[in-house]
C-alpha cells in the first residue's frame, strides 16, 4: 500500500540539498525563475525557495554559505546520475534546468580567482575607459549561458560593449542586442543611467529579423482604404515605408501602425497621410528577445479552414522561429531559385512579386550549401502580426517563409524534408491556407502580403533523437563536465573552449572508444561523421593542441627561418581593422607564413568573418601568397585589415511598346566579382582577354514583364549582386586612360575603393533620408514601382546611422566599372547607381557644403548622372532602366 503523505508537508521530489565542505544544506526547489528566496534557521539546516536557473542556485549558495569568498566562482557536481557512471562531474550552466529536477542533492566546488572564458585570448579585454578618476564597475556579459567580465566607468555608454561582445564572441555584432532587468539598453545609456552596480549583468540575446514584408492592394475600381498592422510583444518595427507613426498598444500588441491608402486600378497607392505614391507598402520588424516566447494572445480560429479551433493552429513565436523535419523541405541552394518561382506561383504571388521576393532573399540563402525552409499557415501568421483593412477586402493572401542553412553533415537529420522537396509544390496551398484562383481575380478587391524571416540560430531537433536523452560529458585532463548535447559539431568546439579555458589559438578535437567500430582503440571522431555518432554517446574525451603560447603571448604564426641578417627571430606586427573595436592587434609572424594564414588566424581571434576582410600595407593590397619578406613587411609594422565593400541588388529593366526578343550581356572590371544573378544563367569566369560576364536571352512583353528563355522563367526584372574583389588593387584598373568617360574626363569609378566627400555628396539626417531619395529617384526617371523598391531595400541599411551621405554616380563613370549591352539596342538607357555611408553627429563639421547641398533641390542630379527623365518615361520606346547602389562601409572622404 503507498505510503500516506502529510499534506502540510512537501514532497521529497521539492527538496533539495547542497553540500558544502562539511555541510549538508535543506533547499526547496522551485522550476519558477522568479521564485523569491525566504531563509529559515534552524541549526545546520535551512529551508529556502530556490529557482531553477543556475545564477539563481549560484546565488543561493553564497546566501546559504557565507565563507565563500565573494571573488570565487562556484560551481556544481554530481555523480548520482546513469550518465555520471560513479564518477563526479561537474554540471555546466546549459544542463542544469535539465537535471536539477532529477537530483536529490549536489556537491558545492569554488574556485578562487578563476580565469574567466576566453580570457586567454590576445584582443580587448574591456573597452576603452574614461578618465582615472571615474567610478569603474565590473560587469559581467551574459549570453548563450556564458559569459565574460568587463570594467567599465560609471559614464560609459553601453552600446559599445557590443563590439566588445562581438570580438570576444565571435558573433556578429548586428545579430545581438543588450538588456539589463529584462530591457533593452538604449543607445545612450550608461551605468548610471540604469543605477548598476558592481557585478552587475548584462544579458546578451540573439535579433531575429522578420525581413521586408510587403503588403500590395489592388481594386477594381479606385476606393480609400486604412490599413492597420499590429505585432505580438515578441516584435517591434525596425523600418516602415512609407514612413508612418509607430503607436505603442498595451493590451493584444506591442506596436502599430496605421495608414491611409488611395487604391487605383493600376495597382499603384497613393498614402494619403505623406502624399507618397508608392506600389506597396512595406514593414521590417525585429525579435524583442527579452520578451518571454510565450504563444500570443488571443488567438484566432484558422479562417482559411471553417470551424477549426484556435487550438488547431500552431503558435508562431517570433522569438523562438522554428523549422523541423516534419514541417519543411531542405534543398540544395543550387536548385532553389526554380523551387520558390514554382511555389510562389502555386500560393498566387505575381510575376513582380515573385521576382522581388526571390532577389530579395537570394543572396542570404548563397551563403549556404543546402536551405530548409517553409510557409507559415495563414492563420498563425495572422495571430503573430494582426492585419486589418477596411473596407474588408474580398480576398486576403499571406505568405510568410522561415528559412536557415544547413550543412552537408547535417542532412542526415532532414530526411522527410528532403523527400518533400521532390513533391508537387501545390501542397503547399494546403498548408498555407490560400485560394489561388481568387487570389488572381481582377475583378476583386485583394490584398497580398509577403515576406520571410532567416532562422541565425537553428532550434532543429534530430527527428529521431537517441534514447540517451540530451546530457552528455566533456572529459578533458582530470574534469569531467556535464553539458548539452550539441548536434552541431562546431558549436560543442565552442562548448569546450568555454568550460575548459580553451585558447583561441588552439585546437579542440574529440575522441572515443566506445564504438563497436573503434573495437576498444581511441580513435578521433572527424567534422563530417560528428552528427553521426553523436546520438550513439555518453561522452568524449577532449584533446587541445597547438597552443602556439601562453595566454599572455599575441598570438603567432612562428616558423624560424633565417632573416636576412642571418636570424631565426620572427616579426613582431600589429593588424589595425578601420572602424572596428579589434584595432591594433599585436601579431608575431614567421618569416614564411603567408598572408593567407595571418588573415585565417586574425578572424580567429577577433571573431569577423575571414571571407569579408583583406589586408593591406602600406596602402598595397597583400595577396594570399605573400609573406614577410616578398612584401617588404619589416619588424614592427602596422598591416591594415579593410572590408570588402559589396554592390547591394542592382535591378535591370526593359520595357518595350511591342514584344521583342532582346540579349543582355552585364561585364564586370576585376575591382568587381558577381556573387548572385537571378534568373541563375551561366557566368563567363575572367581571363586575362575577356570580363567576368553575364548573359540573358528574354522575351520582353508589352505589359513590363519579361520571360528570361533560357529557363522559361517569367520575372518582373533581372537582377544581379557583386562584391568588391580587394586582390585587385585600385591602380591596377584596366586602361582607365583609354576609356571614354576617362577621355571625356568624368570621374574614375573604383567599385572596391570608392569615394565620398565634401565635394561630391549631400549629407542629412536618416529620417529625412527617405522624403530625399523619394524625390531624387523621381527627379531621375524612376517610375513608382521602381521608386519603392530602391527606397525598401536600402531603407533598413540607412536606418542603422545618424545621418547618411549619399551620391549618385555619372553614368558614364558606372558604365566603366559595369559594362552593360542590349540587342537589339535600345533607344534609351537610364542606369542610376548610388553610394552612401554613415556619419556620426560629431563628425557633420566635415561635411559643411554636402549638409547645404541637401536643400538646394534635386533636379541637379539629372546632370551629375546624366539622364533624359523624359524620354527614360516614354512608354513609345524601348527603354532600360537600372537601379543599384553600394554601401561604404569604411569612411573614404
């Protein structure tokens, strides 16, 4: 018979007992993260509510055993678990929640004066400090359940730890955001702005952004309509267009927006509020990570299935974005471009807003090899981001994708979604919940709306996870640690060099011996076959390697080789990155290590990422082979690390009164490397006769759409993305001298060293910066659809700075760089490329005659580009019209 329980009494399950020395100690344990704490004495034992989370059982234990020493970090050990095998080892901060339940008790550890994580890495340490005599405080920087300790004055804007959380890292400095007492810091507060105190923490969470939605109407006949969007607490707005107030809703939503529209049968809007005649409206919104992921309220029955209940409908949470192998497809990146087309077509999106989605996302989905992705339910979406308009439309369509990378050695974990991929994509009707037919009918009142958000941080579970569950233990010297399981084999490299210490400079590698196939060896488990095994383990053995030096040592690339003056002594240099808070690093390198391992292992140490950056010296680009000696490099010098500069979406139109076939050759000068076309045609590779090319064959038809007929896809546009190519140095330029716009004696155009200054540019603040460009493109020749597409995709770029300086370049300098050739020729060719950068408040005394410029109109630029704006609008000729333009991201001028 069970044995009766006191109702007054708590369970054993919600007890607890630390041990200490010689101390044993009595807790509660509550799963409540903010369960408070009540202390009762009572001889050795003490009774105390404790939270789950492992700062909150930290800080338990100093109250509940004061000798700990304050400067002492404390950790926790076990050995009753199965995993454990008798053996004591530690439990790491990411496991706890998942095994404090399980536990009866744990053994208190200290360590005094411990060397916090990643301290062994040569970059800064703390950011710069204000004067001696300003209070400091240590504050602690929290992500990922990790964390490092920073000293700061009490004056010192907070922001700037960003940088220094991003080079500490690795992470990348936009993705992430700081909160302290569960709210965003803001731009300009600092310590004691917020009433910190020593030891105070900071947590560092992760951005996901929900990427340019755009919301098109289109009626039969002209009418008025409002337009209100709201969000869940879990998004904020980032960008609107056109620009409307935002307005804070307490109760269902976290912000909204409103605008006012005049619908016309053309399809084109006119907001009513601005006066702007725009093709659509459009939103950007980013996570509130500090808002707990908890299903929205109020939630809604999936309209697009009568009768359905509100529980029927997935909970789509902003901050906690999902994909699994059960509710997406994975495929290769090559094969993507023709799967979207076909699958946006099938959920009803026209040509435009196929190809603007398509070009839109592109070039984040190249950066990997294969993409999982799928189509929110209508229904779901609605609940995320409330859409009403009146009057109501007949019919409404929207069309939301979630999308991440994945790798080659992580297939093994999609394999439903691969399959899926090879399916009929009208299923995907289904899912979205859509009416395809009426969704294309022109005698209706539509809206539709689309948009897409990349998933930074993969929340996939294995689809058939091992029984041994999600704890598994790091052996390393003579510490065992209980941690996570990490599927991904670069993120348990990052797990160890955090709860070992591990240097930036050396390797981690994981062994094992208890596979059938080791038969009883240790062996290595390769990158590629990690995800493999990984579900078959309890643990691993961790092997550090090539520690080149001691911690307090730069870190080097030493091979003695003999110097000209007959010694083996390395170079001692020092790499300064422009902009950036990982400036002047000190490096020793070896005589004969090539430039391409110094830049490998400076984006080891400063986290940026290798493939963005290259080096110079002394204003000469430094190329992969180079070393020491072949570059002139002596000891003690400075090698500069520069960004390379990327030309963002440039937009090719053709419109012709009469169908007409038409080629389309683009070539590009060495300062420039194509990295996405769309449609996807064959790239003519460089050869020391001939440019990097791309060539299309389209039908062009009478009502502005194009079939590029190579692969019989429709599309509103071509499109094409480029990067800078920093191994070709601006001198090198190809026989400017010879060039008609050199003759003609315009401005040289150098796609990886252009310039912005004084002379040249308009400066102003961002948020006049849309009202500006509005008018300009106008001024220009851009048609309405044109307009609206410049201003949305450059729009949340801008938005990151202050105030901006922007120009326009000649076409002629731009046809230098970017050689542009129509059969049969056209009667007028219309190419508008624009370059801006940033500028900080402080440094607007720089730019005195831009900041007067600004006002003085902007019908000049028609004689700076060189553009006919009526005849680039004659809709009786065969016309081209280009759109494009680049960001600087280091200051030229």
């Amino acid at each position: 018979m069970p044995k009766a329980v006191n109702p007054s009494q708590s369970s054993n399950k919600s007890l607890f007992v630390y041990k200490y020395k010689n101390k044993r100690v009595l807790a509660t344990r509550e799963t409540r993260h903010d369960a408070s704490v009540a202390v009762v004495s009572q001889a050795m034992v003490k009774l105390t509510y404790l939270s789950a989370s492992f700062q909150a059982a930290v800080r338990a234990c100093r109250t509940l055993f004061s000798d700990i020493p304050a400067s002492a970090a404390i950790s926790f050990q076990t050995k009753d678990l199965d995993i454990c095998e008798g053996e004591m080892t530690e439990i790491s901060e990411s496991s706890w929640e998942d095994v404090v339940r399980d536990l009866k008790s744990v053994t208190v550890m200290i360590e005094e004066n411990p060397l916090p994580p990643l301290s062994s890495m040569n970059r800064p340490l703390s950011p710069p400090e204000d004067p001696p005599d300003a209070r400091t405080i240590r504050i602690k920087l929290v992500y990922n359940s990790r964390f490092f300790q920073v000293k700061v004055p009490m004056t010192y804007r907070l922001a700037n730890l960003l940088p220094v959380f991003a080079s500490r890292t690795g992470m990348c400095e936009d993705d992430w955001r700081l909160f302290y007492d569960g709210s965003m810091i803001s731009y300009n507060q600092t310590p004691a702005d917020l009433g910190m105190e020593d030891n105070a923490e900071i947590d560092c969470l992760k951005v996901l952004i929900g990427g340019k939605p755009v919301i098109y109407l289109f009626s039969p006949n002209p009418l008025e309509a409002s337009i209100q969007l709201s969000l869940v607490p879990q998004w904020s707005f980032s960008a609107v267009y056109p620009v409307v107030p935002v307005k804070p809703k307490a109760e269902r939503s976290n912000e909204e927006i409103s605008w006012r529209v005049q619908v016309r049968p053309t399809g084109e809007l006119t907001e009513l509020t601005t006066g702007l005649e725009v093709a659509y409206l459009f939103w950007e919104a980013h996570t509130n990570t500090s808002k707990p992921p908890t299903p929205p309220p109020s939630p809604v029955a999936d309209s697009s299935s009568p009768g359905a209940a509100a529980s029927d409908v997935e909970a789509f949470i902003p901050n906690e974005a999902t994909l699994r192998d059960d509710d997406s497809v994975v495929i290769s990146v090559d094969k993507i471009t023709p799967y979207l087309d076909k699958t946006l077509s099938a959920l009803g999106l026209h040509t435009e807003a196929r190809t603007s989605f398509i070009t839109y996302w592109l070039p984040a989905m190249l950066k990997h090899k294969n993409i999982a992705f799928r189509f929110l339910a209508q229904a779901s979406y609605e609940r995320a981001a409330p859409l009403e308009v009146h009057p109501p439309p007949d019919v409404t369509t929207r069309v939301f994708m979630l999308f991440q990378g994945v790798e080659d050695e992580e297939l093994v974990h999609w394999p439903r979604a691969i399959a899926k991929a090879g399916d009929d994509v009208s299923w995907w009707k289904d899912i979205v919940g859509v009416n395809a037919d009426r969704a294309a009918d022109a005698s209706l009142f539509r809206v539709l709306e689309w948009g897409g958000m990349e998933v930074l941080r993969s929340r996939h579970v294995d689809p058939s996870p091992s029984t041994k569950g999600s704890l598994f233990i790091y052996k390393y010297k003579n510490k065992r640690v209980l941690a996570s399981r990490e599927i991904d084999y670069c993120a348990a490299v990052r797990a160890c060099r955090a709860l070992f210490a591990v240097p930036a400079t050396a390797t981690v590698s994981f062994h094992t011996k208890d596979l059938d196939i080791c038969g009883g060896e240790m062996m290595e488990i390769a990158q590629n076959s990690w995800a493999e095994v990984i579900g078959q383990l309890e643990s691993v053995m961790v092997v550090v390697k090539n520690q080149r030096k001691p911690p307090s040592v730069a870190p080097s690339l030493v091979q003695p080789v003999a110097r000209p003056d007959g010694t083996n002594d390395p170079l001692g240099l020092r790499i300064n990155v422009e902009s950036s808070a990982h400036s002047d690093l000190p490096f020793i390198v070896g005589l004969n290590a090539p430039m391409s391992k110094v830049l490998r292992v400076f984006a080891e140490e400063t986290g940026l990422c290798e493939e963005d950056y290259q080096l110079y010296h002394r204003g000469i680009r430094l190329s992969p082979d180079d070393t020491p000696p072949s570059a002139g490099i002596e000891d003690k010098d400075t090698i500069d690390c520069r960004r390379v500069l990327r030309g963002g979406k440039c937009v090719i139109h053709l419109w012709s009164p009469v169908p007409v076939e038409a080629a389309v050759k683009l070539s590009l000068v060495p300062q420039w490397g194509l990295s996405a076309v769309y449609p996807a045609v064959h790239i003519t590779q460089r050869t020391s006769h001939s440019p990097e090319a791309a060539c299309w064959r389209v039908k062009l038809h009478s009502d502005g759409s194009l079939t590029e007929l190579t692969r019989c896809i429709e599309v509103a546009y071509l499109s094409w993305d480029a990067h800078s190519n920093l191994s070709v140095t601006p001198a090198l330029f190809p026989a400017p001298e010879s060039s008609e716009a050199a003759a003609a004696g315009v401005e040289i155009f150098y796609p990886n060293d252009p310039i912005l200054n004084d002379t040249n540019s308009v400066v102003m603040p961002v948020d006049k910066i849309a009202s500006y460009l509005r008018k300009s493109l106008s001024a220009l020749g851009l048609h309405i659809g044109a307009r609206a597409s410049f201003i949305k995709y450059w729009l949340p770029s801008l938005s990151k700075h202050e105030n901006v300086a922007l120009r326009f370049l000649p076409q002629a300098s731009y046809e230098d760089v970017a050689p542009l050739e129509v059969l049969p020729p056209p009667e007028v060719v219309t190419r508008v490329f624009m370059i801006f950068q940033g500028v900080e408040d402080e440094e607007l005394g720089l730019w005195p005659l831009s900041i007067a410029r600004a006002v003085e109109g902007v019908k000049w630029w028609r004689d700076v580009v060189g553009v006919d704006a009526e005849r680039a609008t004659d809709q009786s000729l065969f016309r081209v019209l280009e759109w494009g333009g680049m960001e600087v991201l280091r200051s030229s001028s």
